[in-house]
C-alpha cells in the first residue's frame, strides 16, 4: 500500500477532533485488513500520537469493578489516533 492510498483511507476513517487535527478509531484501522501495520507506521511518520486514556477511576468495595463494568486495568493499546492539523489536507 503505497503512501497516497494510506492518507486517502486514512482521511475517509477519521474525523475531525476537538483541538484541531483529526482523529482515527484503532478498531477502524484494524479492520482495514492486513495493511494496518502500514496504517499505523504512516500515522506514527507523519505526527499521529495514541490518544491518552483518562485515568480509570477506582470505585469503593470488593464488587466496584464488576458494577461499573471495568476491570482497573489498562488497555495495552491505544482506542484513538490523533493527527496534527494538516497533515490530511
């Protein structure tokens, strides 16, 4: 996948973001199929930084991460890309 595909799929995946820029669901780049790897380089050369988590916030008592749905620990991946301002146009 050469570079103009990967920036033209890349634009029809995202949207924009609240500080500028855009934004690309990680679910959306791995169903992109087997050239998410590439996806990922691209977005990672041209700026893209993994979206950071809040923080997960602890409940009280033995059942809280089963009642808010949450396990306490972090995902090793990150949900969401953002892109500078740009770096689509």
């Amino acid at each position: 996948m050469d570079a103009d595909t990967i920036r033209i799929l890349v634009t029809r995946l995202s949207r924009p973001h609240s500080f500028g820029g855009a934004v690309i669901e990680r679910a959306a780049i791995i169903a992109a199929g087997p050239d998410s790897v590439a996806i990922l380089a691209w977005i990672a050369a041209h700026g893209g930084q993994p979206e950071t988590a809040a923080p997960v916030v602890s409940g009280q008592g033995l059942q809280s991460t089963r009642l808010n749905g949450s396990s306490g620990v972090g995902s090793a991946s990150p949900r969401r890309y953002v892109l500078p301002p740009g770096v689509l146009s």
